[in-house]
C-alpha cells in the first residue's frame, strides 16, 4: 500500500485501478 506516499490516493496493482478520495 502507498497510503504512507500518496493518503489522497491509493494505487492498487492487485485492481489495477486508482481509489482517490479515501
């Protein structure tokens, strides 16, 4: 998880897919 790097948005690799807003 890069929530430590990117809080607004969390980059998944496993989706392959960017939450953003969390």
């Amino acid at each position: 998880m890069d929530v430590q790097r990117h809080p607004q948005c969390i980059h998944e690799k496993k989706y392959q897919r960017i939450l953003c807003g969390r």
